[in-house]
C-alpha cells in the first residue's frame, strides 16, 4: 500500500477501499504516513467528501488505533455531545441530574478553543479539580456516584488526536465527513451504550446555516447506528449565547443555579429535553423534572466534583477588573450574537488561541438582559470581567454591532430546540 496511491485515489474523486483507510490511519498514527501526506489527503477529502460507507469505515479505523474503555457498570450508560457554542455549560447541570436518575454518565470531554468555550476549562475553575482520570478512576467514579465529566484517557482513538491537530493548521477542520468521524471515534471508543447530540446551528456555532447542522447531525447519527449506538440529535439554536454567563467560573454559577432549582429558562429547557432523550435512550421511564427540582441532581453534582478532588463549595474564583456595557438608549433588545459575545469573552482571557495556552478561570461575559427584554438607556447590558484590563479595548471592538435595541417587539425568535433526527428506518 502507498500513501500517494491513497492520496491519488480521492484526489481523483474516487472511493476509498477499506482496506486504503485501515492502512492509511494506522500507518499515520505508526508514523509511517508523513503529516504532509496526510495534510494532503485531508484536503483531497475535504474537496471530494466521503460517501457513509467511508466515513462509517473511517471511524471504525480511528476507534481501532486506540483502546476503548470497557465500562462494567451496573446502570445503562448513556452520554451527550455538544458540536460547541456561547454559554454552552449544559453538561454540567446535565451529567448529574442523568446520573440522579438511575443512568451512569461518563462524559469524557474536550477544552475549549477559539471563541466556544470546553467543559474541562469551565470545571477547572473550582478549587481542587483534577480533569485527568485513569481508565479505572472512571469505572469506580461511575460506579459510585454515576456521571463522571473528565478528560480522555490517553489511548482513546490516538488516530484522531494526531489528525484533528493537523486539520487545524491546514484548514480541513469543517468538512462533515472529517468531523463527524472524529467526534463519533471518540465517542464509540469510550464505550457508552447510547449518546445524544447537541448539533448547534448559528452565528456563535460550527454549523452556522441549518442544511449544514442537519447534515452534520445526519453524518453523526447514522455513524453511531452503524455501530449499534443508541443514538438521536437534538439541532438547537445558537444565534443567541446560552443563559446568562459565558465564561468559566461564572458558567459553573449558572450551572450550579440551575441544580438549586433555578437558572435561566432557556438553560433549564435545554437541560431537561437532553436528560428526557438521554434516559429514553438508556431505556429509563423517569422523568427529570422532578429529579431536578428535588436536589437530587445537586447532592450529585456535589459528589462528583468531590470525587475528582474539587471543593463544591469553595468560592468561585473572581475577577480584578469588571467593565459594564450600557444600554445606548431605551429600547426591547431585539438581538444578541452569540459569536460577537463568545468573541469577546475569548478575547477577555475565557478562551485560548492556541491549544497550549491557559484560560482565565474567573474572565468572562454576563448578559444582565437577553432578547426580549425591555430596557432603559443607562441599564445595565453586558458585563466584562477579566483579570487583563488591557484586553478590555479588544473585547468591547467584538461587541460592536452585538446587540440591537428596537421600538417595538421583535418577531419571535425560532425555538430553542429546532428538531430531533433518529436513525433511520
Ligand atoms: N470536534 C471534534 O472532536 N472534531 C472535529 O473535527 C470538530 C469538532
């Protein structure tokens, strides 16, 4: 087998073999494909596509470079992916109040780059908390306390950590076969029985059009029933940032209101119809309602950030500097963008450019008002926190054009939760 005749083959709009992708992705995890050739096919894939068939066999061949997690557990296990958007901390009320009702959820997550924020940075803002879990720290965790959000084990799908850094610096990174490989790789070789996926379409999304996330959501679900997932996606709204607080520390805030029985709606919203997919995927009639507004889900939480060694209760890092955006005049705010928003809060130190650098646990956005509400001039709009005051200027440059104030009541806004796609008959 060559590189080049691979590389050659869908170049020329031709159909990978199986036997070209096997090789082709253990060779490049071995070393023995070089980054060039691989940059190379990446592009040729990323103009000519791969049909299901591929893209099911490219997964099955990342999977296979790596180990899969075999998680005897006494529950169902089910997980949930979100593709990433502005204010996106639905896992952390999500995986506690699942777990609060009989499934096991072991979430195994990423960090944050460019102006979506990532799960781990958000948690690592607790006091104490460890994201690096051994392969049998998360088989006793879920055992005990049922849901366990940490980071991937080194083994997991090897092929795709390799690939994906490649794809980030040769602009192949949005091309749905490539995506939905890699992010259904890492699923499937975590081993859960069923998942759900937030496919996010918007401004502040990877998918910003809907014919975009729907085939995304397409690509992804049919991979996950190729293999005997349990599998659905919900596509969701992402022109609007998500709750209140974009950010790491203050997303935790949001999140842990949103256990005490509070929170913003559209956070609840979208909290409760993952967890009801979730539990109707494990096979649970339970519903999390109810679950939620006891505590339970709560007490959860508190357990499963002490497993992994944080302080629930100590208090959440705060910032040096704060800077308010006023409302320029009176007015209803007709729009928010969430990738102005999600842009700014990046820039104010929540997000990193590069995969190396650090994030500042206590920077961040609050949205004092979100679409549909009415507000005077002077009012509070948007509250920047950081602890580089220079990075103020460049986060307020994001903003212009963020936000706009009507005379009257704008058109309703499409629902939060657009559609959900099965697998198909
Ligand atoms: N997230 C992933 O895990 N992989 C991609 O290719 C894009 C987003």
């Amino acid at each position: 087998m060559s590189a080049v005749d691979v590389i050659r083959t869908k170049r020329d709009g031709g159909r990978l073999s199986d036997e070209q992708i096997d090789w082709v992705i253990s060779a490049y995890t071995r070393g023995v494909v070089a980054d060039e050739q691989m940059s190379a096919l990446a592009m040729a894939i990323f103009f000519n596509g791969m049909d299901a068939t591929e893209t099911a066999r490219w997964t099955a061949a990342m999977v296979d470079s790596g180990e899969t997690l075999s998680l005897s557990v006494n529950r169902p296990t089910v997980d949930k992916h979100s593709t990433g958007g502005v204010g996106d901390k639905i896992t952390l009320p999500l995986a506690p109040l699942v777990a609060a009702c009989g499934a096991a959820v072991p979430q195994l997550s990423g960090r944050g780059l460019g102006h979506t924020g990532g799960t781990l940075d958000k948690l690592e803002s607790i006091p104490g908390w460890r994201a690096q879990l051994s392969t049998s720290e998360i088989a006793a965790q879920l055992d005990t306390v049922g849901a366990v959000v940490c980071a991937p084990t080194e083994g997991l799908a090897p092929a795709d950590r390799k690939l994906y850094a490649l794809r980030d610096v040769t602009a192949t990174v949005d091309c749905i076969p490539l995506i939905a490989s890699s992010i259904m790789s890492k699923k499937i070789a975590e081993g859960a029985d069923a998942l759900v996926l937030d496919v996010k379409t918007g401004s502040g999304a990877f998918m910003r059009r809907l014919d975009d996330a729907r085939g995304l959501a397409r690509a992804l679900v049919d991979i996950g029933a190729d293999r005997g997932l349990r599998i659905s996606a919900l596509i969701t709204d992402m022109s609007v940032p998500l709750g209140r607080a974009v950010g790491n520390a203050v997303e935790v805030a949001e999140s842990v209101d949103v256990l005490r029985g509070g929170g913003p709606p559209d956070v609840v919203e979208l909290t409760l119809a993952l967890a009801r997919e979730m539990l109707a995927l494990a096979g649970l009639s339970v519903d999390p309602a109810p679950v939620l507004a006891s505590g339970a889900a709560y007490e959860t939480w508190c357990a499963m950030i002490a497993a992994q060694g944080g302080d629930p209760h100590a208090p959440l890092p705060r910032p040096t500097h704060t800077h308010m955006v006023s409302a320029p005049t009176s007015g209803i705010l007709s729009t928010l963008d969430a990738f102005a928003v999600g842009v700014a809060a990046w820039r104010l130190g929540a997000g990193r450019a590069r995969k190396e650098d650090p994030v500042q646990p206590a920077a961040g956005i609050l949205c004092h008002a979100k679409p549909g509400d009415r507000v005077d001039a002077g009012d509070p709009l948007l509250e920047l926190h950081t602890n580089t005051p220079d990075a103020i200027p460049a986060a307020l440059a994001a903003l212009e054009g963020a936000f706009t104030l009507t005379d009257t009541t704008p058109e309703p806004r499409r629902p939060l939760i657009i559609e959900t796609l099965r697998p198909q008959p």
